[in-house]
C-alpha cells in the first residue's frame, strides 16, 4: 500500500510523518480505538471525486464513540468537511479508501474507558478492490465465533474488535479460501470478517438481522434499498443457518472494501450453479453506477469532494 502524503492529525492536516503517537498510547496497548472505512469514487467525465454516503459512515463512528465514552467534538458534517479538505490536500484523481481513527489518546497504563483523552485522525490512500476473486469467491464457515455483543459491542467498529476479524481472515486464507462466514455463539450466520452476508432464496433476498452481533453496514443498508427500490425484489432479515450457505441460490457478501462481492462456492460446494447468479450480476451493476454518482435519484449519496 502507498503511504498518504498527508493526515488529518490533532485538529491539522500535517505532513503524514507527522503523525504519530508514542507507544504508551491507551489504544495501542489496549485496543481502545474506533474507526471508520468509506470510499470515494472517481467519476471521470465529471472530473469529481464522490464520498459514498460518507454522513452515515460518521454517525456509524460517532455511535461507536458514545458506546466507547469518547467525546471527539465533531459532528457528521464537520468531519465530512474535514474529509473534503484531506483530499483536496491530496489530488487524488483515483478511487479512494478513507480511515478515520478515534482513539483513547492518554499515554497511560490502566485498563478502562473513563478518564481518558481522546483523539481522531483521518487518512486516505488509492484503493481497488479487497477481496480478490470479488466475482467468484470460495467462502469457508470459520471455526471461530463473531464477538458477542455482550462481550465487546457488535455494532461498533472498535479496534480490539477487529482481532476477532483478524483470526477469521488469516484461517480461511491460510486453508485457501478467500473469506470466512462466522457464526453467532448460538450458531447462525453473523457475517463475513468484514462484511455482511445476503443469500438469495427462491427469489427473496435474506440477510442477518442487526441483532445477529453485525456491523450495520452502510453497503448491507444501500443494497436492501437498491434490491427493494430497482429490481422489486422482497428484502428479508432473518437468522440463517448454516447449511443454508449450502443450499442457497446466490449469496454475496457486502462491504466498503468489499463492495458487492459474489461467493460461488461454500466449503467446496457449488452455489446454485457455481458462477455469480443473476441477482447479484444486476446489483453489481446498479451499486458501480450509484456509487459514482451516475444514478440521479441516489445523488444525495455523492458528496463532490472538489
Ligand atoms: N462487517 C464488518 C465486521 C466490517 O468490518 C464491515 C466493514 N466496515 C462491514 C460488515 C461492512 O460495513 P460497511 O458496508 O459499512 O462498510
């Protein structure tokens, strides 16, 4: 990965080796951090940059602060006008990943929440796609369990988390999978290790409900509207079992990184008729146009950056 020029760093844009913390950090020993993951999109005829729905992406981040007693002084618009000013210090004329990163900033031993400072970076770099085979992906079920929400909160995207996420990849990648579904504690899937997970049942597209300890993912949200809205297809949120994986007629998996990514084989079992079905080609399609701000009924989820 190419290192940023530039971070949003201590209320400033600086010069990205400036922006560092030293090692007795709170997050840094104890994963106090949250953090955040949109895209911006490069539309070459308009010569734009459009951020992906990047007002629910911060109040995704703002709701993991409260849940972590973090107060960061911002509000969605602020950091999506701080976000705007980073990449124009950049130029990027490219897609794009943006990283923004709260964290417990006091240079302290002891482990809680209270009492702490707190602090929030913001980084972007040039990005493509995350999982490599995004149109023929060879999922496994992982041995590992998804975070309970009892445990660590489910619906926050907190650093410590992620190692949970991190087990996940690194065992499905190393057995030769590209991805890995998880499973709730009582067995149903939650999703991938860093997205959802839709399957398509005789026509009705399933995915978790938000009480299956998911990310509520900004993706997982666009794509029930876009299924709903363009192709007049019934949406549903139900728990999924396991097998289901094995006898469903689609499934993909949704994600900022991941965008629409289609599964074609689950645990060496085919997927319907092992190549990406239908519905998943269509909302591929739709998603790549929306995205890019060539839809003008969705142009309120563009956010031009110059
Ligand atoms: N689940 C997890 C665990 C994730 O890390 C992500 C990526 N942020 C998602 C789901 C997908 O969320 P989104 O569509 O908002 O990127």
């Amino acid at each position: 990965m190419a290192l940023p020029k530039h971070a949003y760093f201590r209320g400033k844009i600086v010069p990205y080796s400036e922006a560092r913390v030293g090692v007795a950090t709170h997050a840094l020993n104890y994963g106090t951090s949250i953090f955040g993951g949109m895209r911006g999109y490069w539309n070459e005829e308009e010569q734009q940059m459009f951020l992906f729905r990047p007002y629910d992406h911060f109040r995704r981040l703002l709701n993991s602060a409260k849940m972590m007693l973090m107060d960061l002084g911002h509000t969605p618009e602020s950091l999506t006008e701080v976000t705007k000013e980073l990449l124009r210090t950049e130029g990027y004329k490219e897609d794009v990943y943006i990283r923004p990163l709260a964290f417990k900033a006091s240079e302290v031993i002891g482990v809680r929440l209270h009492n702490l400072e707190d602090d929030i970076t913001i980084f972007c770099v040039p990005f493509g796609t995350y999982v490599s085979n995004d149109t023929n992906a060879h999922c496994t079920v992982s041995s590992w369990r998804r975070i309970d929400d009892n445990m660590i909160p489910a619906r926050g995207k907190i650093g410590g988390a992620y190692v949970n996420s991190a087990f996940i990849k690194t065992d499905a990648m190393r057995a030769g999978f590209d991805e890995a579904l998880v499973l709730t504690e009582d067995g149903h899937v939650s999703e991938g290790s860093a997205e959802n997970v839709f399957m398509v049942r005789d026509g009705v597209l399933i995915t978790p409900p938000v009480t299956d300890n998911i990310l509520e993912g900004i993706t997982r949200r666009t794509v029930m509207q876009l299924a709903r809205d363009e192709l007049g297809i019934e949406v549903v949120e139900r728990h999924i079992d396991r097998t289901e994986l094995y006898i469903c007629d689609e499934l993909f998996l949704t994600g900022t990184a991941a965008q629409i990514t289609a599964v074609t084989k689950v645990d060496h079992r085919p997927v319907g008729t092992g190549e990406m079905g239908p519905i998943t080609t269509k909302l591929r399609e739709i998603f790549n146009k929306v995205v890019r701000g060539k839809m003008p009924k969705y142009r309120d989820w563009n956010v031009p950056v110059y």
